[in-house]
DNA sequence: GTATTATCTAAGTCT
DNA sequence: TAGATAATAC
C-alpha cells in the first residue's frame, strides 16, 4: 500500500477528531459492533452523529451500506450538508438519512407486492384516518359519544406500535377485557374492519409504516437478509424516542453486522403517548451485551444556572440514569419568573421583553423562541408580537397541508394516483359541488360494502353493481370518473406540476376559490398558489419524478421540515416537543401553570408526571444565555375564563438560580407586582402601521351585514311593508320588513301561528290579501 | 341537492 | 372561542 497516501488520510482523519473532545473522539472511533452514546442536553450529539458518519464514508465504508435515522428530515438534511463539506465531496447523498417513517416508506414502496399492496399506496394522515372510523363506527351503528375516533384511533395506534395485529387484538382476552371495561366490547371489530378498509383503498396509515415494515420483514426472510446486508452500519439519533416497532425493526436490520450506534438521553423523552419506549435503552443492552456505552456529559450550550437549574429539575424524577451534566461556560443571569394577569398581558410581557432585550443585547429575532405546551397557547403571544411589530413564525398547530384547500387539491392528486383511496374520494366527489350529494354516496359507499369492493369500483362501473341512482346523477358520476382517468393516464408522460396545475385549474378549485373574495378566500387561494409553487420548485429540482412521488413525499413531512421560504429574521413560536433538539439564545417559556403545564391530563400517574418534567426539562435546556417563565393568574379556556395557579415546575427548580420579577411571597397574590405589570403594559404602544388585530371572522360578518342592509323599501310586486300576504305552509302573516333588490329581495314576515319569518322573495310564493 | 343558520362540543404533545 | 354537525328553507 502506498504508505504517502495512507497518511494524508490519518492526517485528514486527525483533523476531524481534533474538533470533538475526548469522549467525542472515542464514541467517533468505535465504529464497529453496537455503542450507545447517552448524550445529554448540549453536549454535541448531532456533532458526533455527523462526525462519525464522515469518519465512517472516508474509511472506506461504502455511503450506500449506510443508514441513519433522525428524528425529523430537516436534521437529515442539515446532517447530510456538513458530512458533505467536512468530507469535500458528495458521497452524503448516497446515505439512506431520513426519519424512520420516510425511510421505511421508501422501502414499503419498493416491496409493497410482497405484502399485497400496491407500490402507488396512498398515507393517511390523521384526519383520514379518524374520518375512516367514524364511518366505521356508523356503519355498525354505534354511539359515536362513547366510540369516539380519536380515541379509538390511539388504541389501534398503540396495538400497531406493539405489533399487535386487529386479528391477535380482537383474540386477545386481557384487551378484551379491558374494552368491556370501558364500554367499547367492539373495538376489536372497528380495527379489524379498519384495516380492511385501509387495504382495500391501498392506504396505509401512519403507524403502518413501521407495523408492515415488521410484517415485511418477518414472512419474507430474502427481503430481511437484502436489507441486512445493505444497510451495513446503522445510526439512530434520540435513540429515547423510538417506540418498540422500530425498536424490532433496527433489531432485525442489525442482527448480521450488528454496527449499530444508537446515540439518545433518557432525561429528554417526551413522546411516550404515542409508544415510545425508554425501557428500550435497557433493552439494548440485554439484546446487544457487549454493547460498548459512551457517556457526554458536558453541555456545551447553556450558561452554568440553566444547566444547573435544569439538573435540579430533572433531579426530582424516580426513573433515570445517573448522569453528571456540567458545562464550563460563564455563570450567566439567573432564570425568570413573571406573572401576569390574563394570558393576553402575559404576551404582552414576553413581546415587550423581547423588544427590549434585542436592543440591549444587540440580537436578531432569530434568537429568540417562545415555547409553551400547547398550540392552543400561540394566539395571545401571536396578538401581543404583532402589537409590537415584532416578526415571528409558528411551527406546527395547524400546518399548512392540514388546511382544508390544500387537502381538497391534494385529494384530487391522491385519488389520480390511487383511485381506490376511500378518503380522498369522499373529500371531492362532491367539490367543487357538481350534484353528486350525500344521498347517492350513501347508495355508493352502501353498495361498495356489502360488496367488499372499493368506491371507486362502484362509480367506475355503475351498472354491475345495479346502483339506484337517476341517470342524471348517474351522468356526472360517469363524467367524474372520466375527469380522475384522464388526469391518470397522464400520470407518467405529463411532468408534476403542468398536470397538477391542470387538475387545479380543470377541477374548477382555482375558480371556485377565485370567486370569493373574502379575506379568508383570499388567503386560501394563495395558499392553492404556494402549493402549486412548491409542486413547480419539486418538479424543476427532480423532472423525472411524477405527482405521485410529490404526493408520498409530502405526506411525511414534519412541520419542522418546512424552510422558512423568504428566510426572515423571525421569532420561533412552537410547542416544546417541537423545539427538541434546536437551541435558542433566549428562550421563554409560557403558560407555567398547574393544569397546563403539567398538563391536568398527567396527573394521574407517576409516569405521566415524570414525562412532564422531562418536558420541562427540554424545554430548559433550550436555552444558551437566558431563560424566562411566565404564567397567569387567569387564562381563557373554551371561552370562559379560569384561574390558575403557577406550576409546580417552578418551585422546583434551585431557589438560587431563580429571580422572581415581582416582590413579595410568590404565592401571595396581588402584591406589590401592580407596578411592574404598569410599566410593562404602560411601555407598550400600539403601532399605527400595524393591521387590525380584529378576527378574520368579525370582518366577514360585518361586510355581510353591511351588504345586506342596503333598504330600498317597496320595490316591483307592489308589495309594501304592512301588507298582508298567505304562505302555502305558513299561513297568513304581515310583512314587517323588505330588504334587498331585484331577485335577491327579502322579506321579514310575522305570521299568526308560526311568528318571525325571512322570506326570498324569488322563492317564496305569496299571495297578497291586501 | 344546496346554502344558510343554529346548536353542540371540544383543545395534549406528533409521524 | 371556533370548527363541526344538525336543522331548516328553498
């Protein structure tokens, strides 16, 4: 071997090395058999993902025979462009990176025949999927009260994540026993038929895609055994938040060559409600004894206080692992407290701190981040921010794809792809509305069951099913059918976005959404357009990918994958399950109060309270330089106001890290606080520039009424207010009021039996007494 | 079948 | 408060 070569490659590889620390270093160089990295807060996991993922390519080890998992694909991406300038080349592209769920998507679509789907199958998102059980349960006739679908949606999410199929569910008699228990005997039968239906529409929902990666995975040992050998090393980032499906699934993937790194901290698992699992942490090493564990320990992000004050915290939990997190940055301010008296001056606090803090500390929007528990939390800080002008972004709540416009367009793409998808169906057969109504698809979906065929097949061939449906509704069934074959057939020879801006032009979408010109309409056509845009931006990045790769693609991405598109200078607003793993100069916390924050549903159970706490302690740990809490006395709650005691949490943490912003005893109310709150609300200035913060809904109303009430007194039929006119139901009554014009004018009539009417005048047939 | 209005009920976190 | 559903009118 030439020896000038093999040196420049040590030389490379020591230049890599010399960026991490010692531990860094050893958890980088064991490459080979399984390591567990515990990596708490800050102390640089992503950094020694990365590293040794480079250190693995520039080894020699192929980046094909490579697969990572990150929680979300935009820490995929960032992952795969600083592998790619610490190596100088593009071999990151070849990596299998991605979150569990686009990975194994990715797979199931490639052997989806194995499992007898098809590869073009659809996902269902949430929405779908309840929508899907709520026809369930109305189909077998049940009180939707006591079966309601989100709920019966967790129990067959949580079966999946614990591979227990609906055959072995319905089978088994402690869950049996447990469904009668609480009233639900026939949860058994929704799974079952839910997933029936689910593969009958080709669809598979989001736990699927690891249930049937396990399936895949266990009745087809070749595809095993392909798999084994191709993914040589493999990588998992917060190890702490894979639930046991995934768990098997890295087992059985790992079992040949068994170089897996799994790199996690047990202090920050926050997603046990949807499977996940620390016991898995122990599991690894009971499955892989000689498991070689690593441990960081220092937090390279936050000021001494915060680590300290978030250890305090974290110290109060029953189950962990010992861990020392020490950091030797400077000391830092201390936490904050500030109380408010309605969560709306609570915003006003954190949006006046900011404005403040910026010019203080010479910082940009950027660096700053409100997290609080739940979205729901987001419209007062969002009112209190526009107020001063500051900009800011949400992540998560109610993301873009979740909007009803751009569900109806993307139904229209799922459907070409997949005709048998059952949701996208329901969604827009009937929208825009073209006289398909409830009537007839209840004859269809009627029909399609009893035959164990799916929707599409009925309304494709209407006549071997003997549909009852007049020929008029018959004809646009068929002229609809025709429409989703034509956009089909164009699928694989007409490029992504000429075909999908077709669909939202043909469809008449763009019309029906260009006709209303209400502030709401207005903004749900842009947001047609911005789709349409981010189909154009697919289309020019991959030309030979079609609508249905832009479909799958799309469907499993997180809120946090989004980019910013005009790259602002914003502050982040998002949940703090949102904020895992990111990192923020100054970071407020909101909405500290007890039934919040620990929210009333955790306290319960020990588990439940503990996994609050880690929350809290993620949250914490947020923070590089400084750290505020806010709570209030009173808070909003399905419309009625409440109070509020302040969080647990906050008596936790170390009193000498900790400064209340308000003198006296902090659990005396009213105080001495009365100043502080003035010289918040005081210094906040509404600015002139900024728009109405009034509702959308309010503007809608009152431009309805203002149209409206354009009175123009008698007009054609002679007919006058006063006068007295028969009704062929109501009877006799007396016009009390007309108003409108021409075909659109109405009448207010009071009749003797029935009382106040409003009448169109076009519609209704009056005879005039006198 | 469609459009408007009245009433109900729900918000815990995410793929 | 606000979105979802049921009721109502044509």
């Amino acid at each position: 071997m030439n020896k000038s070569i093999l040196t420049s490659i040590e030389a490379q590889s020591m230049q890599f090395l010399d960026d991490l620390n010692e531990e860094q270093q050893k958890a980088v160089l064991a490459t080979e058999g399984p390591t567990m990295i515990l990596a708490g807060a800050g102390s640089g996991k992503t950094r020694v993902l990365t590293y040794k993922i480079a250190y693995l390519i520039q080894q020699g080890v192929d980046s094909f025979n490579i697969l990572a998992l990150t929680f979300t694909n935009k820490a995929s991406r960032e992952m795969k462009s600083r592998i790619s300038s610490l190596l100088d080349n593009s071999e990151s592209l070849n990596l299998w990176m991605g979150t569990f769920h686009s990975i194994f998507a990715r797979i199931l679509r490639f052997e989806a025949q194995k499992i007898g789907y098809p590869s073009n199958f659809t996902i269902y998102d949430t929405d779908d999927s309840k929508s899907l059980i709520k026809t369930i349960v109305k189909e077998l006739n049940l009180d939707d009260k006591i079966y309601k679908p989100g709920l019966i949606l967790n129990r067959i999410s949580s079966a999946k994540n614990n591979l227990i199929s609906a055959k072995e569910y319905a089978d088994n008699i402690n869950i049996q026993s447990d469904d009668l228990q609480s009233k639900k005997p026939l949860l058994g039968e929704i799974y079952k038929r839910y997933e029936l239906r689910c593969f009958k529409a080709s669809a598979m929902d989001f736990d699927d895609l690891l249930f049937k990666t396990n399936i895949l995975l266990r009745d087809h040992p070749e595809v095993l055994f392909k798999y084994q050998d191709k993914f040589k090393y493999i990588l998992v980032d917060e190890f702490q938040d894979t639930n046991f499906s995934q768990y098997l699934i890295l087992k059985k993937l790992s079992a040949r060559f068994e170089n897996i790194c799994v790199v996690g901290d047990d202090a920050q698992s926050i997603y046990a409600f949807r499977g996940a699992n620390i016991q898995n942490i122990l599991n690894f090493k009971n499955d892989f004894p000689d498991v070689k564990t690593f441990k960081l320990e220092r937090n390279y992000r936050s000021t001494k206080n915060i680590v300290n004050a978030a250890n305090s915290v974290i110290a109060k939990n029953k189950d962990q692992f010992k861990k020392d997190i020490w950091t030797d940055n400077e000391e830092g301010s201390k936490i904050e407290v500030f109380k408010a008296f309605t969560d709306n001056e609570e915003g006003l606090i954190v949006a006046n701190h900011i404005f403040s803090a910026k010019q203080n500390h010479q910082l940009n929007n950027k660096d700053f981040a409100i997290l609080y528990r739940t979205n729901a939390q987001s419209r007062s800080i969002e009112e209190a921010l526009r107020r001063k002008n500051i900009p800011y972004r949400i992540y998560g709540g109610m993301s873009f794809y979740q909007r009803k416009e751009i569900k109806d367009l993307l139904a229209y793409y799922k459907l070409t792809v997949n005709p048998n998808d059952e949701e996208a169906l329901k969604r827009i057969i009937n929208y825009p509305t073209r006289g398909i109504g409830k009537t007839s698809l209840e004859k269809i979906t009627l029909k399609a069951s009893e035959s164990r065929s799916s929707l599409w097949d009925v309304i494709n061939e209407p006549s071997s099913f003997q549909l009852k449906i007049s020929s008029a509704v018959l004809k646009k069934i068929e002229e609809f059918v025709t429409m989703i074959k034509s956009f089909n057939a164009q699928l694989s020879s007409v490029n992504a976005y000429k075909l999908g801006e077709h669909i939202a032009k043909s469809t008449g979408i763009l019309k029906d959404l260009y006709a209303d010109k209400s502030p709401e309409g207005l903004s749900r056509y842009e947001n047609i357009h911005e789709l349409l845009n981010g189909l154009n931006e697919f289309s020019e990045n991959y030309p030979d990918q079609s609508l249905s790769e832009f479909i799958s693609e799309i469907s499993l991405l997180t809120d946090a994958d989004n980019e910013d598109k005009n790259n602002q200078d914003s502050v982040s607003l998002m949940t703090i399950h949102a904020s895992k793993g990111l990192e923020f100069s100054f970071t407020y916390l909101v909405g500290l109060e007890e039934g919040l924050f620990p929210s009333q549903l955790s306290l319960n159970s020990r588990t439940e309270l503990e996994e609050e706490r880690r929350l809290f302690y993620v949250a914490l740990t947020r923070g590089e330089k400084n750290v505020c809490l806010t709570h209030s006395e009173t808070r909003y709650r399905w419309g009625s106001l409440i109070s509020c005691e302040p969080s647990r949490f906050i008596s936790e943490i170390d009193k000498n890290l900790i400064h209340f912003n308000y003198s006296g005893n902090f659990y005396q109310k009213g105080s001495s606080f009365k100043s502080d709150r003035e010289s918040y609300v005081k210094s906040d200035q509404i600015n002139p520039n900024t728009k109405s913060i009034l509702p959308k809904q309010k503007l809608v109303r009152l431009q309805k009424y203002v149209k409206n009430d354009t009175f123009k007194g008698d007009d054609l039929a002679d007919l006058k207010v006063g006068a007295i006119v028969e009704h062929q139901r109501f009877g006799q009554g007396e016009i009390l009021e007309l108003e409108g014009q021409d075909s659109n004018q109405k009448a207010t009539i009071m009749f003797e039996n029935i009382g106040q009417k409003q009448l169109l005048l076009r519609f209704a047939k009056l005879k005039i007494i006198s």
